[in-house]
C-alpha cells in the first residue's frame, strides 16, 4: 500500500449484473493520486458499465464507491467537481459550434474564453472549426473537440471511456501525452481502450474483465 | 498553461451556470424554428377550427373561447415536452451537465424556462389575436394573458418532470401524456374557470391566486424532482 499518496477513488466488491449475465463479481478498483488505470477486454464484457458505475452513472448490485474515503452518495458532488469524464457519446449537441458547446460542457470556462480554447484546438489541429456547425465535424474531428477538455478544465481525476476512439496516430500520442502529464501532475486516470497504448515514463495497472482474473 | 488560469469548478456563481445553460438552450431553438413554430402553429390551427367546425355564432363561440384556448394552449405545451431533454439525452450533453459538479436544479431551471420562452410565451403572446377569433369580450383579454402566463409556466415545470422521468424510455411519448396530463388538470380548471368568470363580469381573484399557488409549488419543487429524474435516467440508459 503507499501510504503516502492520497487515495481519491476506490471501489469495494462492484457487482454488476445484466439480466442473466455476471458482468463483474466482487471487484476491487483503487486509484490513488498519479494512478493510471487501464480497463481491458472484450466487447461487451462491462468495460463502460465499470466507468459509469464509478462515476455514478451506471447502477450495480452490489459493492460501494468511494471518494477521498467518503462514501459515493456524500461525497458526490466533491467527486463531481473534480471528475472529467469523455463517454461515448460525444456530448455535442450538432446545432451548436465546437465552441458553444465546450461552453456548455466547461462552465468555469469564462464567456471571453474564445482565445484559450482556440489555443487548445490548434494544438488539435482543428481550430479552423470552431466556428462551424458541429454536425459537419467528422467523428474523429468530435472526438478531438471534446478531448481538448483534457487541458480546458482543471479535474484531478480522468475517466476516459476509449479516449483513442476515431483517432489518429497523431491525435492518440497527444492524449498519452496528456494522460502522462497529469498522472505526473498528481492527477488520476482511468480509461479503456482497445488500442495497445503503452506509456515510457509512468507506469500503468490494469483491469482485465470477461472471466480472465 | 491554460490549466492554471481557470478557476476550479467549485467556485462559479449560479448566475453563470444558470446563463449558461439557458442561452445554450436559445440558441439551439433559435437554430431550429420549425421546432417551436410547430407548437405555435398547432395552437393557431387548432383554436382557429373550432369558429369553422361549430359554426360562427358568436354566443356559443365566447362561451367554450375560454375552455377552447386553455385546452389547445396545454395540448401544445404537450407537444413541445418530448424534446425537452431527448436531444441532449441522446447526444450525451445531458450527463455532461449531470455530472458538470454544478447544482442540477439549477441547470434545470434554465432548460425549463428556455422551453418557455420559446414553446410558452409566444402561445400566451398570441392568445388575444385568437380570442378576437372566438369572439371573446375584450374586457378578458388581460385575464386571459395572465391566466396564460402563469400556467403555461406552471405546465412547463410540470411537464418537464415527466419528460425528465420518461428520458431514457424509447418513444415514450405515450406514458408522457399519461403522466403529466393528470397532473396538469388543476391549471386548466382554475385557468380557463378564470377566463370564463372574467368574460362574465365576475370576480377572479380567486382562480389567478390558485394558479399563482401552483405556479409558486411548481417553481420550487418540481427543479428537484426534475433533477432526480435526470439522475436516474442517465444512470439506466445508455
């Protein structure tokens, strides 16, 4: 155990069931502050459901969350405070521009943050759009609008649900570089992936679901 | 780097998140009129068949007026519901706000009075020009304006608790209807009941203080069970 390092999230013997299906049974998650943690395995084996679930936002049958040692339903909007989750869905409403809706979606943002989000999308690659309607974006241009969060807002702790989704070779190494930057910060990542994503200077642990542990 | 120059989330004042949110909602709506024009139009359209189906005989016409608007002003409203929170819900927007750390009723506040503003107000703008169609005395075209203010009002944060309790239900439409009309049958009854009374010269303080009692109810109870509804209807579907 280390002592010394804050431990933010922790899970204690998550039990999920879909109808007749154990999706996870008994399972422990602990992430402690610089934590990253992968969440592996195959399609439709409860990877997203193990993230929603932590976060709040899927149900389990058993087991409990915590945050900073509270448990989840006191401690939930401290958690909120602090979390950046990237879903599947994308949450970019097509009748908006890329910068309304990071409006929208970063409300510590404020109103005159048009240059600072620029900032963000160059370094993306996709500032040239954000005046656009959003539903002319491509998915990987989408998925790219909503990872600039990752440097926009301030949160300790990351879930990033297949952040490598619709990406490029270019576009994946700034989200490891970004992953890297805030696991050394003191910050908290977890995330699922398909992709073999493999870190040189921090060290990740790893989930596997679907009947291998 | 850009990290450090924003404030942490704990500490935006509820103006912002508020204004946000509710000029977000403009915004959208402004974007897609026929979305809005589709609740004003049926309103228009339904009041304005009813002079053709019964007849124009103006006694009969000034009698169901108030009865008539009233309904097809909440038929609307109904109408518009289903939208409320089905775009965002689908596109994922609303479990970004969910879990935004901001107050959600709060939040909701704003979504429900931007579904007004674009799905209530331009039916309660419209309803004298359709009670000139009614033959309707003028003398309760003011009454009829109140009435119409405060209860579409009161049936959006009514309705939009149904709509946040249906949010992750496809094509629940149905059960919407089957939730929140019964619950919406009080401001009908007290609102029309004060249009009817004050084209007859009667006194009607007492509907428009009951409407207002609903509204004020509405106002600060129904943003939590709202708020609720959304949490759950995130946390199931998918």
């Amino acid at each position: 155990m280390s002592e010394s390092v804050e431990l933010l999230l922790e899970a204690k013997g998550i039990t999920i069931w879909r109808g007749d299906n154990l999706l996870m049974d008994e399972l422990d998650v602990q992430l402690h502050a610089g934590d990253v943690l992968q969440i592996q395995g195959t399609n439709g084996c409860g990877k997203t459901t193990l993230l929603r679930a932590l976060i709040g936002l899927a149900e389990f049958d058993e087991g409990e969350v915590f945050w900073c040692g509270q448990p989840f339903a006191r401690a939930r909007d401290g958690l909120y405070a602090e979390l950046l989750y990237l879903g599947h869905k994308p949450g970019i409403s097509p009748g908006l521009t890329p910068l309304e809706n990071i409006k929208t979606l970063c409300p510590e943002l404020p109103d005159d943050c048009r240059a600072d989000v620029v900032q963000v999308l160059d370094e993306l690659g996709i500032s040239d759009r954000i005046d656009l309607p959003s539903a002319a974006l491509s998915a990987g241009q989408k998925r790219r609008i909503n990872l600039s969060r990752l440097q926009l807002q301030q949160a300790r702790l990351w879930v990033l649900d297949e952040p490598l989704t619709s990406l490029d070779a270019q576009g994946s190494a700034w989200v490891r570089e970004q992953i890297t930057k805030h696991a050394s910060q003191g910050g908290a990542v977890v995330f699922t992936t398909h992709q073999p994503l493999s870190f040189d200077d921090i060290s990740v642990s790893t989930i596997e679901l679907g009947g291998a542990e | 780097m850009s990290d450090s120059s924003h404030p942490p989330r704990t500490d935006i004042s509820l103006s912002r998140v508020f204004w946000r949110v509710y000029r977000r909602d403009l915004t959208l709506a402004m974007r897609s009129v026929g979305q809005w024009l589709n609740t004003l139009f049926f309103f228009v359209i339904v009041v304005s068949l009813f002079p053709l189906g019964i007849g124009p005989g103006p006694q009969t016409l000034a009698t169901i007026a108030p009865g008539i608007i009233w309904v097809s002003a909440l038929l609307s409203m109904m109408l518009s519901l289903d939208s409320l929170f089905a775009h965002d819900f689908n596109d994922g927007t609303l479990e970004q706000l969910v879990i935004s750390g901001q107050p959600l009723s709060v939040i909701v506040i704003a979504k429900v009075l931007a579904h007004w503003s674009t799905g209530g107000l331009p039916l309660v703008l419209l309803s004298p020009l359709l009670a000139l169609v009614m033959q309707m005395p003028s003398s309760a075209y003011g009454v009829l304006v109140i009435s119409l203010a405060i209860g579409t009002l009161s049936l959006s944060f009514i309705g939009a608790i149904g709509a946040a309790l249906i949010v992750s239900v496809n094509q629940g439409g149905v059960l919407l209807s089957l939730l929140v009309l019964p619950l919406t049958v009080p401001v009908l009854i007290f609102g029309s009941g004060a249009v009817s009374s004050s084209s007859m010269g009667l006194p009607i303080s007492t509907q428009i203080s009951v409407l207002a009692a609903v509204l004020a109810l509405a106002v600060s109870l129904a943003p939590l069970a709202i708020a609720a509804a959304l949490r759950v209807g995130v946390s199931v579907g998918r």
